[in-house]
C-alpha cells in the first residue's frame, strides 16, 4: 500500500473522467494523487471554522497567554488603627412645601398677559375666527384687559380684550393667562 504524501502532484495521466470516480484506465481515484491545492482549499475552512469555534468558546476568565503580564508582589498594608464605628442617629426634618394656586381662570374684567406664542405672536382679530380682518399682531407678554368671552369659533375659544393702546380685538385665549 503505498504512503499518504498531500504534496505529491497526481500524475498527468490520471483524470477522472467518470462519474463514479474511476480513472479511464478503470481503477478507482486514488486519495493519495489528489494535488496541494485541494488539500488546502478542504483543509482551510475546517481550520479556520475550528478557530472560530474554539475564540468562541473561550472564556473570558482565561489569561491571554500571547500578551504577558505582570505579577503582582504583595506588599504590606500600614497598620491603621480605628476606633469603634457609632451608629448613627436618625433626625427627622420635616419638609414643608408650599403650592402656589393656579391663576384663576380667565374671565371679563380680569387682567391677562399673551404666552407660550414664540415666533408666531398672536394675532388680534376683528371677531371671533380666523376668517376675521387682522388688526394688529403681538407678542409673549403683552399685557391685556379680558372685555368678554368666551366665544367659540373655528375650534377655538375667542376672548374680546382690549390692547393698552386702545386697540379692541378678538384673540385665542389657548395663549392667554391671567396676572394676579
């Protein structure tokens, strides 16, 4: 029986010509002529499969054994002396918190400011809706006098106010509050 050599080229003549496996001489394929290169290319992926595996399942507990590293030497700790812990005392310190009321709400006669408008600003209306005339526009903290409300118009709840400068509108009261 001959010996097992993968690095032994396969003779010219051997083909496999057959699908069973024969030569066209009529003797079965020989392992032992089967050329490098396929040696490599059944061998590579069981090894690099079997590598993968084995990083897997490593725990990571285990030392690395390609990167060294250093012992530790013991030392001796200093003697340190302490007196016995106390317990603690418990305190208790009452916490007092105080709620300040809502702003009532809004309704005629009381006075309110325009908030939460940002860029936009509010637009003062000449009746309740957004089908209106525009009067005048403005902005967060503009202080006014609620006249009447509310109207409803549009999805919206409308308050009559009147501007500081005299000006008599319509507005949505979604940005007013009032100022105590």
């Amino acid at each position: 029986m001959p010996s097992f050599n993968p690095f032994r080229r396969a003779p010219s003549s051997s083909r496999a010509s057959e699908p069973g496996g024969t030569r066209a001489g009529g003797g079965r394929l020989d392992i032992n002529e089967l050329p490098v290169w396929t040696w490599i290319l059944i061998l590579l992926p069981v090894v690099l499969i079997g590598g993968a595996l084995w990083a897997m399942t490593r725990s990571a507990s285990e030392p690395d054994l390609l990167s060294p590293t250093a012992t530790p030497t013991p030392a001796q700790a200093p003697a340190v002396v302490t007196a016995a812990p106390q317990a603690p005392t418990a305190t208790f310190t009452p916490m007092v918190i105080v709620a300040t009321p809502p702003p009532p709400p809004l309704s005629a006669g009381v006075q309110a400011e325009v908030f939460g408008t940002g860029a936009d600003q509010l637009r003062v209306r000449s009746g309740p809706g957004t089908t209106y005339a525009t009067l005048q526009i403005v902005g967060d903290g503009t202080r006014v006098q609620v006249l009447e409300g509310p109207s409803p118009a549009d999805g919206f709840q409308w308050w009559r106010v009147q501007l500081s400068d005299g000006t008599i509108g319509w507005v949505v009261g979604d940005f007013l509050r009032t100022v105590q």
